[in-house]
C-alpha cells in the first residue's frame, strides 16, 4: 500500500509539474528585405525579440520564437505553414507580431501583404483561437489602406535591458497565469497610413516607450491602460490612430466586427505572501566542456548559466573562440535605441559575459561570417536581471 501511494504522489507531482508549464509562443513576421520600409522593419524585429525575451524572463516561462518568415522567407507559404503548425498548451500565450506593409480587409482590421498573397489579420486570430492558448495576443504594425512615411521620433527605448522586481511585476500583470482572452491591435484605423521611423514602426515605438515608462514609474497596469496609451502616443507621434479590442472571454474577432470596444480584461494583481527560503542545490562542475555538438546559441547559453562552476565557464572560452569565431572577429552590443554601447574582440566578448552573473539572455542582431563559416562580426542586445 506504502508502495502505491508513493507512486501515486510521483505521477501526481509530475502531472502537477506539467500543468503548471508555461510556454510563450513568440511568433514574428518581418518584412525585413523590403525596399522602402526594410530597415525601419528591421528595427521593429530587433526590438520585438528582445521585448519578448524580457516577458519570458519575468513570467519564468520557456520561450518558443517562430520567426521564420521573415527576410526572404517573408511569404504566404511560409506564413501559412508557421500559423498551422503551431501547437499550444491550455498555459500558454501566443504573442503574434507582424511588421510591414498592409492594406484594407473585410474587417476593420488589416490585410497582411505577403508575398505571394495576403492574409486578413482577423484571419491570423482565427487560426491562433483555434490553438486554444491561455492568451492570444495579435499585433500589426502596417498600413489600413495606404502607404507609410517617415517623420521624425522624439524619445528612444533606452540601453541595455535590466528586470528587477517592480519589472517583473509589470509583466505579470499583462501575462501572469490569470490573465486570460484574446487581444487584437491594428497600428492604425481603416483607410490611414502607418508611418515608419528609423526607429521602427511609430506604434511599435510607442508602445514599446510606454512599457519601459510605465516599468520606470513602478506603475500598475493593464491591457487597456497600456494600449490606451500606446494609441494616444502614437497618434501625438504620428497622427494615425491604433484600434484594439481586449476580450478576457477570447472570442473570435470575425470580419464583421462593427465597432472596437476597449473594455478592460481581468489582470493579475502580484499577491503578497510570505516569503519562503528554499535551499539551493549546490554548483557543481561538470565534465570538460564539448562544444562540438553545439550552436553559438546554445554555446552561450551555457556560458552566462550561473548554476555552472565559473571554472567551468571559462574553460568554455577557447572552444568556442576555435569552432564559432574567425581571429579577429568583432563583437558590438547595441542598446534598445540602436545605439553602440560597445565594441570588442569575440574574446574579451566571451571572457567578460563569462563572469557576468547578472546577464540573463542575449539577443543575437546581425552578423557577417567568412567562407569558413565562422563570425567575423556579431552584434548582440543584453538583458540582465538585478539579483
């Protein structure tokens, strides 16, 4: 009987274990190769992944970034093919961002314009409902019926990333477990223009200035207050008017939606409790590091873990420097801005993030490899936490 029942507590604890794993699916469409408004796409795709891992992060859940189409990719097939072959659980959030040119649909929300034909973003929603995640976010930054222009910014989204607590806190807010529905945003309303900065998208900018505002301020928050005013920031910035709908029930957005309520959705609250003491396992170092097998994602990864012996970290260096970098190859961190905070060698790069104990993620931008394969120059965004 003692046998069953401790049986019975495994299963339990790993159903348990289950139930409770999150995942936030991170999907990105970038129009990242187009002509005229490729470079601005760009910047919205480089500050997207980084907002996304941010979110991951505070709300400890795994990240799962889908973005192949983007560039070349940047197509009907392809988009099709990510959007059917998604697959959820009851936990988790998909977050669906999409970047570049857009025309009118039979909705008042836009016509993505991909290559090889377009997609209603009303559409996309259909598709991701279909999923059943926990919270379904859809976003378009694109034109509602005409074509973008560019006019100049006023502010900008700051250095490196950093979470502490009253961070953490904000994110919760707008992806905690009890946040629930479906939210869809169009930056602009049927018949205008979206307008393209050299720093992005203006409501991607917005709304990415409002969060790091309102994470500044400590501010409590919600959907509603966030995107409220994300449009008013984007209509003083710009003169288009963002249009969204919050429904905490997650119903479907159909193309014959008449009007765009703004109610505001059940948010979570951070809850205080007493704090609990949980004794960590002790760092152990491992067996000599093999690298071989490995991506410069997963290479890194391990570099910044801080449960691994920092000895181990660093004996971690000179392979990586040998199978992923050219010998004289550049490494240059930018800011959310886009501006160059610093330029290094790959390995004064690799030694100085090694024992970094506070970096969190890093997000890898753009790159030039040699005809070896190997970097010759890597620019990354870091994240780091407080702790």
């Amino acid at each position: 009987m003692k046998k069953i029942k401790f049986i019975l507590l495994i299963v339990f604890f790993l159903i348990s274990n289950i139930a409770v794993s999150q995942t936030l699916h991170a999907i990105i469409f970038a129009d990242t190769w187009s002509d005229d408004i490729g470079e601005s796409v760009k910047v919205d795709y480089q500050n997207m992944d980084v907002e996304f891992a941010l979110i991951a992060l505070a709300n400890k859940m795994e990240l799962n970034l889908l973005d192949e189409c983007i560039g070349e990719n940047f197509n009907k097939q392809t988009a099709e093919k990510v959007l059917n072959n998604l697959r959820c659980g009851p936990n988790d959030i998909v977050f669906f961002y999409y970047s570049g040119h857009g025309g009118r649909s039979s909705s008042q929300y836009p016509m993505l314009a991909l290559k090889g034909g377009g997609i209603a973003l009303h559409t996309v929603d259909e598709i991701i409902s279909r999923k059943s995640p926990r919270l379904r976010i859809i976003m378009a930054d694109c034109c509602n019926g005409t074509t973008r222009e560019d006019i100049r910014p006023q502010g900008d989204l700051g250095g490196a990333s950093r979470l502490n607590a009253i961070s953490e806190a904000f994110y919760k807010n707008l992806f905690g477990s009890s946040v629930r529905g479906c939210i869809i945003v169009s930056s602009s309303g049927p018949g205008e223009n979206s307008v393209s900065l050299s720093v992005g998208g203006a409501f991607t900018f917005s709304f990415l200035q409002e969060i790091q505002k309102m994470k500044a301020a400590g501010s409590n928050t919600n959907w509603n207050i966030l995107l409220e005013r994300s449009k008013n920031t984007t209509y003083q910035l710009a003169r288009h008017t963002p249009i969204f709908n919050i429904d905490p029930g997650g119903r479907l957005i159909s193309a014959s939606t008449p009007s765009v309520p703004t109610t505001t959705p059940s948010t979570t609250t951070p809850s205080t409790s007493t704090s609990t003491t949980v004794e960590s396992e002790p760092r152990r170092t491992p067996q000599p590091p093999i690298i071989r097998d490995k991506t410069l994602e997963e290479a890194l990864a391990m570099l910044i873990n801080n449960t691994l012996n920092d000895d181990y970290r660093i004996s971690l260096i000179q392979p990586m420097l040998n199978q992923f970098f050219a010998p004289n190859a550049v490494v240059r961190i930018y800011g959310r801005n886009g501006t160059l905070v610093r330029r290094e060698t790959a390995a004064n790069f690799l030694n100085r993030i090694a024992i970094a104990h506070n970096l969190s993620s890093l997000r890898q931008q753009d790159s030039q490899k040699g005809a070896d394969g190997k970097y010759t120059e890597i620019n990354f965004h870091e994240i780091y936490s407080s702790d």
